[in-house]
C-alpha cells in the first residue's frame, strides 16, 4: 500500500525529470542517456511493482523485461548513430 | 491474457523500431515535425496513465482484503484518469487534423497519429475491460480469495500504461 | 460417424477430390503453356486455363468446407443436422453452377459469357479470383446462405462448442465478406482496394478460423486429448490469426495506389502473421504427442501433423519472405508470389481439407479407419504430394529470384519476355515436378478403391 | 498473475480481439479513401476509360497480365506499359495478335474496334498516371 504510493510518486518524479530535460532544451546525446535511464527505471517498477511481476516464478517476468530492454537498447541505438 | 499482453508488446515494440529506424532516414524532419507537437499534452497525460496504473494497483490490494466497495472506487478513478487521458489526446488529434496534418504529410507524423491512434483504441478497450471488472465488482463479484478477474484486468491496464511509457519519451521527448 | 445426417458430407467431399484432380489437370496445361506457348492454343488460352485452374481450387475447397461444416457440426451440436435434404439439395445446385461455370469458361469466348449471362448489368467479371459468372456469384450467394442458415438451426438448437461456433462464424465471414464481389467501381484503386476484402479476408482470415476448427476436431478425434485444452489453442491460434491478420491487408496495399502508410502497417502487422502458423504446428504436435489413445486412422493424423508443418511454411515462412514493404518492392507480382501462392494453399487449405476427409471418409464407410494397404498408399500419396510441392515451390522461387534479378534489380535490365525466357529451366522442373504430384493424387484417390480388413489400433 | 488462463479468457481475446482490429481497420480504411483523391487520378476518369476498364474485365486480361502486380505472371505487367510502349504501339500489338511464332506464348486476338482500341489505350493512360508509390522499379515493370 505505502509501497504503490511510493512507487507512484517515484514513476511521476521520472516523468517530470523527462519532461524537464526537454523543456529545458537539453537535446541530442545529453538528453537520450538520462531520458532513457528514466524510462527503463519506470518500466521495471510498472512491470516489477504494478504487474507485480518479480517474486513470480518462470520466465515471463523476464520476458516482459527483456522486451524493454530490447527495445529501449534499440531505441538507444538507432538515436545515438542516426 | 498474459499470451495477448505479450503479443501486444510485439505489435508496439516493432512500432516503435520502426520509428526509431525510420528516423535514422530522416533526422531533420523527425526533429522539426516533432518541435510541433504539444509536449505539455504528452505529459499530463503520461501523469494520467500512470495514476490510473497506481489506482488500480490499489484497487487490487482491497480485493484481496475482500473490500468490494473500496476496489469499485478505486476502479472508476482509474477509469476517470482513462477517460481524461482520452479526452485530452481527442483535443491533440483535433488540433492536428484542423491543421491539415494526417498519416500521410509525413513519415513522423504517420507514426505519431497512427502509433497515437493505436495506442488511443487500447486505451477506449482497456476501459471496456475496466468497465466490465468494475461492473462485477459493484455487484460483489469478487472475493479476497477469488479476484482473478480483477487482476487480469489489472494486467491488461499496466500493459498500455507500460507501452505509453515508452511511447511519451520516443515520441514527445527524444530529438 | 453418430448421427446419420452427418452423412450427407459424403457427397461434398467427392465432388471436391474430382475437382481437385481437375485443378491438377488444368494446373498442369498451364505449366506446359509456360515454356511451349502455343500449347493448346488457340483451343485453350491461358487465361482460360488459368481461370480453371483457380476458380476450380476455390469450388473445391468450398466443397471441402461445406463437407467438413455438414460433418462436424452435428457432431459437435449432438444433433442430427437441421435439414439434410437442404444440404443435398445444395450439393447439386453448387456442383450444376460450378460444372456450368467451368464449361462456360471452356467452351464460349469470354466476352461472349460475360454477355450471356447479364454482366452488362452488373459488372462483376474479369477480376482475378472473382471471373464468375454474375449467376453463379448469386448462386454462391444463395447456396453459401442456405448452408449457413441450415447449420445455424442446428447449433441454435444444439450444443455449442467452441469449434462449431468457430466453424459458423468462419463460415459467416466468408459469405459476408464474398458480397464485396458484386462491387465493383470504375476508379481502379478502390476496386483493387475492396477487392482484397475478399481475397485476403478470406485466406488470412476468416477461412483460418475454418481451418482452425477443422484441425481441432480433427485432433479431439485422433488424440483423445481433453476438449478444454484443444479449444483454449484453438482460440489462441485464431484470435492471433485475426489480430495479425486483419490489418495485414495492408501488405497488398503497398503499390496499389494507397496511401504509403500502409506500407508501415502492413509491415508490422504482416510481419507478426506466422506468429499463429507457428502456434498451428507446435499445436498440432503437442496434441499429438499428449495423446491418450492410439487412433487406427494414422493417415489422418499424418494429415493433421502435415497440414500444421506445411502451412507455417507456405504460409508462415513464404508470406514473410516478401511481405516487408522494402523487398515486396522488388518481388511483387513476381514468380515469388507464385511459389508463395502454391505452398500456402496447399499447406494450409489443401492438407487441412484432405485431413478432414482422410478422418472422416472411413467412418461414413463404416469403419473406423481404413485397411493398412489402403492406409500406405495414402500416407505415400501424401508423401508424393506434399515433396513435389515443396519441389514446386522452391524452383518458382528460383525462377522468381533470377526474374527479379534480371527484370528489376540488374545494370541493364531486360524486358519481361527475355526474362521469362531466361528462368525457362526452372519452369520446366517445375512441370516433372507437377507430374509427381499429379501422381501422388492419382495415388490419394485409387486408396479410396483398396479393399481389406479394417485396421485396428495396436 | 497468479489467475489461470481459462477457456473462457481465451475466447474473450478473441472476440475482441477481432473486433478491435476490424475496427482499426474500417478507421485506417475511412482514413485511405479520404486521401484517395490525392493519388488515384479520378479525374481523369472518362467515360472512355470506364469502357476501357470494362473490356479489360471482359476479356479477361488479368488471366495472363498484372495490373500494378496482380494477377496472372503469365505475360507483362501493363500498369505501365502506356509510357513503356505509348498508345500507337500498344494499338497495333493488340490487332496483330496472335503472333503464331511457333512455341511462344499467344495472346488471342479479341477483334476489338478503333473505338475499342481507343478506349484500351485511354484505360492505360489513367492507370499509368495513378501513385503507386513509384512501383515498379522500373520500365519494364
């Protein structure tokens, strides 16, 4: 209960640092890192936390996982080299 | 449900290659079509989403205490951030559409409609399913020891949480 | 066999094998036609063959379809069939239209049958796939409604499966979504468009619910595995087929003239379309090996296993090869399409009507399963017909990389003719190989005429 | 999480699941015909053309051409063929079938009209002029 609200909170402030950097202007490979580093951080605890996914056995915690690692990598890929 | 989830995250995780890809060919456009778009928008409702995903998640832990009434409440808040979220991307999409732009002006603003407009009918289908849950709920249909539903439910909404939360960065943020 | 209307798919599937012998036939003509041009001509056309050829596969496997719908849905409704009479009736005024059609094509110059029978009235000829007759697209119409309300009757008052309710809402789809035929626009694009309403909603959609429903009551039947548990995947398999499907019209939308963003959405969703092939084998397997009987009837399940394997290839592996926008660009409307066009038809449509009939013949024969003779020269006939397609498939693929290669992609590329002069080996290699699978198929029918004891499970 | 996946789930999925995509793609098909305009050359859509489109269906010449790449791969592609082989080319072709050269592919001879011909060719100008996202790659088609 505390842990959701704590958890909330969190998933807003990453947000609001997301936006921040683009309001701010930041732009190109200085913004990419952090913005993405957020977004993997609210992923994990929207999949770990809110799908309560960790603590479950087999693989689709990993899976799931996977799949944003996979794409935010890629993601990370096709900015920084485009 | 978790097989669809997944098969969902396929669809989108392909999009937003696609997207990320697609830009590579054409980083100027990408970055110019992207200074148009209402970045505040994006962020509210980014802030929606995700306490739509924290009223559900807290609508989940009273059913398992058996408390119906309170998981009801809690539903119908998350159903009210979906439905501000909704009301909030008509006003984008309204605005881009009195401007002329649609799928095909450009290769960004393709994506940002269709993947916005995909992403937009999962959101209208997350509360159908929300709705329906909610509906059982309200009439006592769950227990603190049989609440599967709400929980499926739950996943399905955390799913198009999830994805937003890479959609916003990708296509508001990153340039 | 429980319920004696069940019977009535008999007839159905007879007519359909005689057909399919007649689309080999045609099939055959046209491959000659290929490489010595003037084979039959001025007699028979190629257009003319080719129209055969096509029109009859569909007739065939609608055939297959009704027989397969009259079979299992008693069956599974735990009730004698509505109206049996209806059903026969049906029979001959399908097997009348679709002969008279096929005569028509042969006999009489085009123009000449598109004048006869009113398509000055109503525009509906000419387009591939849809070169019926206006009166025998209505008579589609009419027999396709008589079925379904015939069957519908009999679910409404019967029990509800999950396979008989995919079966009808297949058959539904198909009937519904036939009457984009009678559309047909002057603009180009839009024909083209709605067109594909047709063509592929049938194919990529509501027809892999038919299937769907074919093998899994094929795989109750043969496996003994729990009804629960063939129909879970039964959902999945075509929820997916639906979800991936439906938008991967897109893929023939790419140079049609619409808009360029269905080269994205066509992508995508294409990309994902063997997803629910893949699941078909890796279904059929598992249920095969969770059996808990061993049915008599190994030919059927050679089928089922087949049928799983082939159209994730033809289908599944084939599509993706040239769906993506950036290399259908170069192989649209090639040899490609062709080579892709035979293993998917096959695989998926062919195989999953001949499992149907392979299981349920023998029981409206009386018995459970046919003599071990019989039974060999089945699963050899499917071995024939199965590799000699592969065959096929992959020489029009050869033919389809080096037409490409030559017509499209190269320094100095050559006009359409001297490309199909110069892949000429590969047709006829394809032609020897017709040959085996025309073969294989006389082989499939003579096992219906071999005699002895029933086998029984060991 | 720890919910089984039922019958009942699956079948849900699929239901909505098609009706979710069904609906998508009756949206992305309002959204194509509205652009359509832009790109399917309907303005020059003449009567003669219509009777040109008509003959093409009557004669059933898909049975061996593609148009834009559908069809038979039995003889050239013809979406193009009005700037590969220009009207007068592609009037003679037609009236000088078939060739009869021993062991070549014929096309039969539809005895069509000059006003036939007219139209044929005036079909083919339409198709040539409609975006097909500059397919084919080239002349030849």
């Amino acid at each position: 209960m505390k842990a959701a609200t704590f958890n909330w909170l969190i998933l807003m402030a990453l947000t609001a640092l997301s936006f921040g950097v683009a309001e701010a202007g930041v732009a190109g490979g200085a913004a990419l890192v952090p913005v993405l580093l957020a977004t993997l951080f609210k992923g994990r605890i929207v999949i770990d936390r809110f799908m309560a996914l960790q603590g479950v056995g087999g693989a689709w915690r990993w899976v799931v996982l996977g799949w944003l690692l996979l794409v935010l990598g890629l993601i990370g890929y096709a900015f920084q080299y485009a | 449900m978790w097989c669809f989830i997944l098969a969902e995250l396929l669809v989108f995780g392909v999009f937003f290659l696609a997207y990320a890809f697609a830009r590579t060919h054409d980083v100027e456009l990408f970055n110019a079509s992207q200074l148009e778009l209402d970045r505040t928008s994006g962020f509210i409702n980014t802030m929606l989403l995700i306490s739509g995903s924290y009223f559900v998640v807290l609508a989940v832990h009273r059913i398992r205490h058996g408390h119906s009434r309170a998981c009801t409440r809690w539903l119908i808040a998350a159903m009210a951030c979906g439905a501000a979220f909704l009301v909030l991307k008509l006003v984008e999409f309204s605005g881009k559409i009195e401007a002329g732009i649609s799928m095909s002006t450009n290769t960004f603003y393709m994506f940002y409609l269709g993947l916005g407009f995909f992403h937009f009918m999962h959101v209208v289908l997350g509360m159908v399913i929300l709705g329906a849950v909610t509906l059982k709920a309200w009439r006592g249909g769950y227990h603190a020891t049989d609440y599967a539903g709400v929980e499926t439910g739950a996943a399905y909404w955390h799913m198009i949480d999830l994805v937003w939360i890479v959609l916003f960065p990708l296509i508001y943020l990153l340039n | 066999m429980k319920y004696q209307s069940q019977l009535v798919a008999k007839p159905y599937f007879i007519a359909a094998i005689g057909l399919f012998l007649g689309q080999i036939l045609f099939g055959l003509i046209m491959g000659l036609q290929y490489v010595i041009g003037d084979f039959l001509f001025p007699e028979i056309p190629f257009n003319v063959a080719r129209m055969v050829h096509t029109n009859l596969l569909i007739v065939w496997l609608l055939f297959g379809f009704m027989g397969a719908a009259y079979y299992l849905i008693p069956e599974e409704a735990e009730r004698e069939l509505f109206s049996p009479k209806l059903a026969l009736v049906m029979f001959w005024v399908f097997l009348a239209a679709g002969v008279a059609t096929i005569l028509g094509y042969l006999l009489v110059p085009y123009a000449t049958l598109a004048e006869w029978t009113g398509n000055d009235l109503l525009a509906t000829m000419g387009r591939e796939f849809l070169e019926q007759p206006l009166p025998t697209k209505v008579g589609i119409v009419v027999v396709a409604l008589a079925m379904l309300f015939n069957l519908s009757m009999t679910v409404l008052r019967g029990r509800k499966t999950a396979i008989n309710l995919v079966m009808l809402v297949g058959l539904w789809g198909l009937a519904i979504f036939f009457l984009f035929s009678f559309y047909n626009p002057g603009n180009l694009v839009k024909d083209k468009y709605f067109w594909w309403w047709i063509v592929h909603l049938w194919v990529e959609g509501v027809w892999e619910l038919i299937m769907g429903a074919m093998l899994a009551f094929v795989l109750i039947k043969v496996t003994g595995v729990d009804r629960e548990v063939i129909e879970k995947w039964l959902y999945v398999i075509i929820a997916m087929a639906l979800i991936t499907g439906l938008i991967g019209t897109g893929h023939h939308y790419y140079w049609i003239g619409a808009p360029e963003y269905w080269q994205w959405w066509g992508s995508v969703f294409s990309a994902l379309e063997p997803i629910p092939f893949f699941m078909m084998t890796v279904f059929a397997f598992n249920m095969v090996n969770r059996r808990r009987r061993e049915h008599p009837n190994k030919a059927a399940v050679l089928w089922a296993l087949g049928t799983g394997v082939m159209a994730f290839l033809g289908a599944g592996v084939w599509g993706f090869l040239h769906t993506l926008a950036p290399v259908n660009y170069y192989t649209h409307g090639s040899q490609i399409t062709a080579a892709h066009g035979h293993l998917a038809f096959y695989g998926a449509y062919v195989m999953v009507v001949i499992t149907m009939i392979s299981y349920t013949m023998p029981l409206m024969r009386g018995r459970a399963a046919n003599s071990p003779l019989a039974q060999v020269v089945e699963m050899w006939s499917f071995w024939l017909m199965t590799v000699s397609m592969v065959f096929i498939t992959l020489f029009l693929t050869a033919a389809g990389i080096l037409q490409i290669w030559l017509q499209r992609i190269s320094d100095q590329p050559i006009s359409f003719m001297a490309a199909q002069d110069q892949v000429a080996l590969f047709y006829w290699m394809r032609e020897y190989t017709g040959l085996i699978f025309l073969t294989g198929l006389l082989l499939y029918i003579s096992s219906f005429f071999i005699k002895g004891k029933a086998a029984t499970a060991d | 999480m720890s919910s089984a996946f039922t019958k009942s789930a699956a079948r849900n999925i699929f239901y909505g699941g098609a009706v979710f995509f069904f609906l998508l793609l009756i949206a992305l098909t309002f959204d194509t015909m509205s652009q359509l305009p832009k790109r399917d050359n309907r303005e020059n859509l003449s009567e003669s053309v219509l009777r040109g489109k008509h003959i093409w269906e009557t004669r059933n010449c898909i049975g061996c051409h593609t148009l834009f790449g559908e069809g038979a791969y039995f003889a050239p592609e013809l979406g193009n063929v009005y700037t590969r082989r220009g009207p007068d080319f592609i009037k003679a072709w037609i009236k000088g079938q078939p060739t009869g050269a021993p062991g070549r592919r014929q096309m039969p001879n539809f005895n069509l009209t000059e006003e036939q011909l007219d139209d044929m060719v005036n079909f083919f100008k339409y198709t040539s002029e409609i975006n097909t996202s500059n397919w084919p790659p080239n002349i030849e088609g």
